[in-house]
C-alpha cells in the first residue's frame, strides 16, 4: 500500500521550522501500520533533519556551525547573483538531507524520545516550501 | 512484503562499529528476494554511514577531520549542559545520516566491494544504541 | 510492485555528472504510476546529490567549499596509500549521500523545478561507477 501527501509549509527566512506533528498526523491517517515513511523537501536550498527537539539552545548552535562549514558571502563564490545566502544554501542543502525515512511502526512513524523532523530553511527570507510525504506499507 | 526488526548496538564510546554483518542477516532472514533494506538510527547523537571497510585508518582520519567541522567544546556553543562532546554529536549526526537505504537483491543488500555500513557513536561514553531494519520488496 | 535496474556512469575525473535523464527515463520506463525511486551508487569516493541544475557556477562553488571541509593532502591523515585525493574522496562521500530517495507521481521522479539529480565523482581519476535504481510502488 502507498499513500503520498504533498504540503506547503511557509518559512519565515533563514532557521528551522519543526514539522513532526504534521507528518504525524499524515501518517496517522494512512491507514499503513507497518512500513515506511519518506519525507521530501523539493527544493535546493532549503533541507530536511532529525534533530534533537528538546533543547532550542541546539538550533542556534547547528546555525553557528553551518555559518563556518558554508559561510555566507564568500568571496571565491561565483554563483553570486541571488545575494549573498544563495550559494550557502545550496551547499548546506548538500551537506544535510533532501530526503528522510522513518521506519512506521503501529500507524505512527517510529522516532527516537529526542528526534524531532526539521525543515531546515537556508534563504534569508521566508519561502513556500513544498514537501511529499509517502507511506509505503501494509 | 515487509519485515521489521529492531536491533540493539552497545558501542564503547566515541568511533565507529561495523554492522554490515548484523544487517546482512536479518536482510537474509527476511524472505524477501528483491527491494530495499532501510536502516534507521533512533538518537541524535549517533549516526548511521556507509563507508569503506578495508583500512581502518579511514575511520581515524574521518574523526580527525569531524573534529575540525564540528568541534567538541567550542567556545560558541549554548547547548553545553550534557558536556563538551553533546553538541558537536548533534553536528555530527546531522551532517552523516540518521538512516540509510540500500538495494535488495538475491537476498542480500547489493553493497559495493568496499562498502561496510557503520554505527558512529558520537559521545564520548558508551551508549546503548536502537536501530530499525526494514525490509520492503517481493 | 518493484523494479530495479543498474547502470554504469564512466566518469571524467572529479567532478559532478548529471542523471536526471537517465533516472527519469527508468522510472519512466518501469510501469510504477506512484511511489518511491531511489539511486543508489555502490561506491565510498563517489557520491550522490540532488542539486540545482541550472548555474553551473554552482557545481564550481560546491567544489571550493568541500576542498576546504575535505582537504585533498591533509598532512593528518594516515590513509594515503592511493594518493592525495583518496582519503578526502572517502569524507567527502560521507558527508554527502550514497542514496537518494524520491517521490514518483505519475511515473516520473517528483523532482522540483531547479532539482537535478548528480553522481559526484571524489577521485582525480575517471572511474566506471555502479548506480542501482530501484522503482517501488503501484
């Protein structure tokens, strides 16, 4: 069995925006006990994560690092034309994930006590971002 | 078809633990000849990678180069209460992979000559760590 | 429903190939109307990335920030028998993804606008790299 759900969540700039209820909620009505759930975000500069939910202090401290691995402005960026956070978020887009999957155990998806699903929105400004939920099960 | 299972891993603190074995079988245990064996991570502070499994100086080298992009202790982190090591093990977690998807066929995962799938534990001390494998396919 | 086909990508050296005709053509050609494609490439110094696929400055750019984040020659590292680039190869597919997943909807990969599916090679040298597709869904 498959059911696939697209949604729109709408960013408000540059940080990460949990989304674990909705999918929650979208795999709760699937009517899949057991299977898998892939979570899709359809978009190159903005990415998805699990991360710890928990502890906000977490959120600011995973921005100060990307702020290193890919900085904002860099002066040897050549893809420039879209201001200084486009090319940064293609690269931290690449380094994190575009698609997860979660193991779907009793109609729920099977997250760890501290996991938390992230959109992660890497643009200054806020977008309309569109992401697929599947569940393939039985 | 599907087939579930969970697994516990003990690891012994901060380096990685080849599993390639332990998925195997349960891969080869499944009954299922072809499709996909997704394998699931339930913590924030360990992580799952394929990785070549002929020379254990990579993994050496891939700590040593993990310590540079996600610094245990750094003097900008806020989330700093569980230690030195907690913050730079949601980094890690974050840039590796909570699960990893790979080809069924003839009953086993289709893993390349040099692929070993490894658990990365990311704490300094030794965890009791939940993976999921899942089983889909004919 | 389930198929699978493998493919070979030669590669020029270092560098980031585009497949997103080639996968799309397989799902394409696989008779699944909707469900989950996923690539998988069966090597630890190649990876996989979805990225955008319109300036190619952006593959230039990725390319400068992963040689900082995984330098070619670091004097650290004790994997060197096969040359300057094979332990950064190895890091540099650990941070990216060996696998990829992607919604299917109306037998074609659900990707967005600016979304291009790559094989990214990490070795100086071209190489023959095995990807397998695998189309699973109804």
């Amino acid at each position: 069995m498959l059911v696939q759900k697209s949604i729109k969540v709408v960013t408000r700039g540059r940080g990460t925006h949990e989304i674990t209820d909705t999918i929650q909620e979208i795999v709760g009505g699937a009517g899949i006990a057991n299977g898998l759930c892939q979570v899709f975000v359809h978009h190159t500069s903005a990415s998805l994560m699990l991360c710890e939910n928990a502890d906000p202090a977490v959120l600011t401290d995973l921005e100060t690092i990307m702020a290193r691995i890919a900085p904002d402005g860099d002066p040897e960026y050549r893809h420039t034309a879209e201001g200084p956070d486009d090319m940064a978020a293609h690269m931290r887009s690449v380094l994190t994930q575009t698609g997860l999957s979660i193991p779907v155990t009793g109609q729920r998806c099977d997250l760890g006590t501290w996991q938390g699903v992230y959109l992660w929105e890497h643009r200054y400004e806020g977008h309309q971002r569109r992401i697929t939920v599947s569940v393939l099960g039985e």
